[in-house]
C-alpha cells in the first residue's frame, strides 16, 4: 500500500477497459498496524500497549496521526484530496483518543472486565489503519475520474450489535462492483471480534468473507514477492522459481510454519466453496502467479516448496512410565491448551514426546506445569526445515533428503512425516537453518 502509485498502474488500471467486478480488500499502510499495536515480527510494542499500561498513548497517537498527514502529502501527486484525506483521519484519531480516555476511566472504576475492555481498544486502534487507506484510494480513484467507492466495515460510529458477516452483507447491499471500483477497510467491527480470534490476521479473514459473500470467481492476494519455491534471500534470486499451480494441503502446510499465502483459517471458507486463491507479486504484473485450488495435484512427483522458521523451541518430554500406557500423551496436551499453545510437529518413542512449537510459546509457565507433571522436560532453540509439495510420494525422496543435508554435514535431530506425504519436516540445530534450506533446495527444487 506504501507503493500505491505502482499499484494502480500495475493492478487497478492495468487494464483501462475492464477495471470494474472487483473488490479491493486494502490493508494499512507499511508500518502503521505495527505502531498501532505492536510490531508483527519482532513484537516491539506500539499505542496498544502504552494504553494497556495506562502511560502517554495520546501523545504516540497525535504523533501517528502527523506521520499519516506526512504520508498523504506523499500521495499529492497520486491524485489525493490532500486536506479531505488529512481531515478524515485526522478526526478518527482525535475521536479514538476521547473513546480510550473514557475507556481508561471505565478500567480505573473496576466494574468491568479488564481483558474485555482491553481487546475492544485493540480492536479500535486496528480500524484506523485501514480506514486511512481505503479512503485516500477510494479518494485517488475517484480524483482520477472513475466511479470509486469507499466501503467503511469499520462501523465508525456505527453502534449497531451487527456480527462480522453481518456488516459485510449489510455494506454491500448497496454496492454494486460492476459500476463503481470498490475499496474495502480490511478490519471489519462486529460483535464477535475479529480479533478474539484471528488477531494480526484480521484483513485476510475480512477477504475471505468478501469474496465468499460476492461468490468471487477467484480471490487474488497481492503480495510484494512471488510464492517462490525458497527463499530467494537465502536460496538466491536466481534459483529460487516462482510456484505456478500448487494446492490448499500445501498452503496450510505453509502457514504451520508461519509462510503465510493466507491465514488457514481465513482460507478455509475459500476451499469449501472452491474459490481459486492466487497469489501475486505486485511489482511484476506480467507474471501469472500461483493458483492455489482444491483439485490440484502435481503431475509428476516433486517437491514444490523448501521453507521453514527458525523460531521454534523443541520441548521434549521423557518420562519413564510413558511406555504401554494409553492417552499419555492427552495430559500433555492438556496442559498445552490451558497455555494455548499449539504445535508443530510431533516425534515421539516409547518414552519421548518431541513436540516442535513457536519460541514465544515456550512460556516459563508452560514449561513449569509441564515440569511438575512429568519426569523429564527441556526446552531447546531449534530450526524446523521443510520440504513440501502436493505430490512428493516417491521411493527414495526421504533418503535422497537426509543425503542432503548429510552431505553438508548437517545433523537432522528430529524427523517426521505423515502417510500423506506433503511436508517432510526435518529438525535442525538453529545455527544450521539457512545451510538445510539451501541444501534440501538444490537437491530436491530443481
């Protein structure tokens, strides 16, 4: 959305006489859901967290709302109506920082729930990013002389109890994309709170629903790379190859391990009603992208994609008394939902349970419960590699793997892989992650 000029030459305009029957899902603009909430990759914390700790959020949010009127200068030139587009966002910010305040006296009663009240500010917050850039393109299109309209499920002041498919249904009512380009806010308000339980993945649940409300023909996500076959910064930009065709199995195998083309949960409604996802670079038009469908399955045997996270913790859990004894393994994962925690991969023997999951799960509370109810438990750093495709059954393609990442003295600790061979997933020491990517890559991706 930073590049929002190229954008519209690139996918809105691209094609002069056919730029209505479609909906633009829009996210914030770079950097600003991160200074709202917190940033995405590193969790640095932004406004949310100074208001959860009651300290200076107005000051943070006035200085927000100068870094957007800074960026809508930017967007002069673009087409922006730069004093309508300072005044809109202008005004949400002011407002939101009256709604917070009386928030904050409402915490400092003690007469309401303080995670309730907390989640309705983190919701709040989300929206402005959203609504400022769903506005000033709405605002380009139509300062360029098209039809254009900005879709606000926001429900700014809107105090109806609507759900989230609700107020998607209600706002498109009145819409038709056929005669007017249609600019949504990724944040959609509604009773249930999309961010209870999708969080940073909001905009890609509001997409979903979109495109499954319209009966979408294809649901395009624009991204500013290609879905590539690995990771060009680590594999090179000249082996790594964009992946043409691939399937739903393989896009939930990805996002297991945090390589999102969609958040699964957001993707699910898509597959059931079979709406095609494709996933494009914005900066190279000219290239297909990926189709990701239900049907798809490679026609010859291959591993499609190599990726994997570097973030991980392997929690290891040995007790003697596991041998022989039914539902062992349920009280551990007990213990994992009260935490709310959910794994990755899972290896186990007669008295091991490896379990793979996200380093910022591996709480010192998790490990504490898990510590007090079973003989042995140990958290260590690691890396989780994969190699993953819609058809990868071949004889051998396992060994030809562990070759590999031998032949480069790499030392696999953990392995797994199901019956219905999509993910082979190798566990590697940290220090040793970019070297099996590489390795796994050019013996298994050519």
């Amino acid at each position: 959305m930073s590049r929002f000029p190229e954008i519209i030459d690139n996918i809105i305009l691209r094609n002069a006489d056919d730029v209505f029957g479609r909906v633009y899902v829009v996210s914030a603009y770079a950097g600003v859901t991160n200074d709202l909430l917190e940033h995405k990759k590193t969790s640095q914390p932004g406004i949310y967290k100074l208001f959860e700790d009651q300290e200076n959020y107005p000051r943070k949010m006035l200085a927000l709302r100068d870094q957007l009127i800074e960026l809508n200068e930017r967007l002069a030139d673009c087409g922006l109506e730069v004093e309508q587009a300072n005044d809109f966002i202008g005004d949400r910010i002011d407002l939101s920082i009256n709604i917070l305040r009386s928030m904050e006296n409402v915490l400092a009663s003690g007469y309401v729930s303080r995670g309730e009240l907390l989640l309705a500010a983190r919701e709040l917050l989300a929206s402005l990013g959203e609504m400022h850039s769903a506005y000033n393109s709405a605002n380009i299109l139509k300062n360029r002389g098209y039809k254009s309209t900005f879709v606000d499920l926001s429900g700014w002041e809107d105090g109806r109890q609507l759900t989230i498919d609700q107020r998607i249904k209600d706002s498109f009512d009145s819409v038709d994309p056929f005669s007017s380009i249609c600019f949504a806010t990724g944040y959609t308000k509604g009773t249930e709170g999309i961010m209870r339980e999708f969080d940073r993945g909001y905009s890609e649940v509001t997409f979903s629903k979109v495109a499954v409300l319209l009966g979408a023909s294809e649901a395009i996500i624009h991204k500013e790379y290609h879905l590539c076959s690995g990771d060009p910064l680590l594999i090179g930009e000249e082996t790594a190859h964009p992946v043409c065709n691939t399937n739903y199995d393989v896009a939930d195998q990805l996002a297991d391990v945090g390589m999102e083309a969609i958040h699964p949960k957001a993707s699910k409604p898509l597959e059931i009603n079979s709406i095609p996802i494709r996933v494009k670079n914005a900066f190279d038009p000219d290239h297909p992208g990926t189709l990701i469908t239900n049907e798809f399955v490679a026609p010859e045997s291959k591993v499609e994609i190599v990726t994997g996270s570097n973030r991980v913790n392997c929690i290891e859990v040995h007790d003697t008394r596991m041998v022989g004894e039914v539902g062992f393994d349920r009280r551990i994962m007990m213990i994992f939902g009260r935490h709310d925690v959910s794994y990755i991969s899972k290896m186990t023997n007669a008295n091991t349970i490896d379990l793979i999951v996200l380093e910022r799960d591996c709480t010192p509370h998790l490990m504490a419960e898990l510590s007090d109810n079973f003989e042995q438990v140990s958290s260590t750093p690691v890396a989780i590699v994969c190699a993953i495709g819609s058809n990868i059954a071949q004889p051998g393609i396992m060994a030809k793997a562990s070759q590999a990442l031998a032949n480069d003295k790499i030392n696999i600790l953990a392995v797994s892989q199901t019956t219905r061979q999509t993910n082979m997933q190798f566990i590697v020491n940290r220090d040793e992650f970019a070297g099996a990517q590489r390795a796994l890559h050019e013996a298994l991706c050519k």
